[in-house]
C-alpha cells in the first residue's frame, strides 16, 4: 500500500522534475534547441524505424490531426522526410533526415551535459538508481495505457 504522502510527494516532484528537464540546455553549439513534439518525434523514429502519421498517432496516444501538424512542422524545419513504405504498404512513412538525426544528437548531448552538471556530486549508484526508476516509471505508464516505447538509448560522447 503507497502512503498518500508518498504519492503526493512524487506528484509534485514529477512536475518539478518536467520543468527541470529542459532547463539549463541551452542551444550552445547548436543551430537551436529543438521544441519539445521534434524531439519527441524523432526520438521514436529512430528508435522504433519509418512509421506512418497513423502509427505514431497511436504509438502517442494523440489524434491523427494533431501528429499530423507536428510532422508537417519537423518536415518543413528539414527534420523528417516522407518516404515510400518499405515494405512496400500504401501508406507513407517518416524517418529522420540526417539533418534531424544530427539535431536529435545535438539535443541529446547538451541535456546529457545538463545531467551531468545537475548530478555532478551524487554517487555514480544514485544516478543509476535514478535512471532505473525512471524507467520503471515510464514503463509502468506504457503498460497501462498501452503505448509502449521502444528503449534506443543515445550512446555517450
């Protein structure tokens, strides 16, 4: 049985957690940082491969019109491209151009540098224990709402 404390208290840390995320990762030698839905978008296509607007709509759990705008968006920065099915279905897929996947590494290294300077005093085992929960986490919210997400991990620089 979960304490309503403990709860609470994760609550309100996640949301802390969410705003943290992104701070500090500033687009230091980058073109720019990315928003948030490219990175997102470019994360799962390298991770789980070309995927049609449909399919990432139900790999999110969002509607079709609302994936639609934010791959139209990524296509017109150059982020994406549209490409026949590789299997060779009717609908079209998306993958990330090597422009895209250039950023997505950009984007990657700067929070994993933001990371690091945010836990630069913890015992290397804290920041495992970090990541693991994180996981758990994340997996726990896949399982039930039935949107697993494929684990491609960035390799460190």
């Amino acid at each position: 049985m979960q304490s309503e404390d403990s709860v609470n208290e994760l609550v309100y840390e996640h949301m802390l957690l969410s705003r943290y995320a992104l701070q500090g990762t500033p687009p230091q030698s980058r073109t720019e940082a990315l928003d948030r839905s490219s990175t997102v978008l470019l994360a799962r296509l390298q991770a789980g491969g070309p995927m049609s607007v449909a399919e990432l709509a139900q790999s999110f759990g969002l509607d079709i019109s609302t994936v639609h705008r934010q791959v139209a968006a990524a296509m017109k920065s150059g982020l994406i491209e549209r490409i026949k099915d590789p299997e060779g279905g009717v609908a079209r897929k998306h993958q990330p151009t090597a422009e895209g996947v250039k950023r997505l590494q950009e984007e990657f290294r700067s929070r994993r540098e933001s990371y690091e300077r945010f836990t630069q005093d913890w015992p290397r085992e804290d920041v495992t224990a970090l990541a693991r929960l994180a996981r758990r986490f994340n997996e726990s919210v896949e399982a039930t709402l039935g949107h697993s997400w494929p684990r491609h991990y960035p390799a460190g620089e």
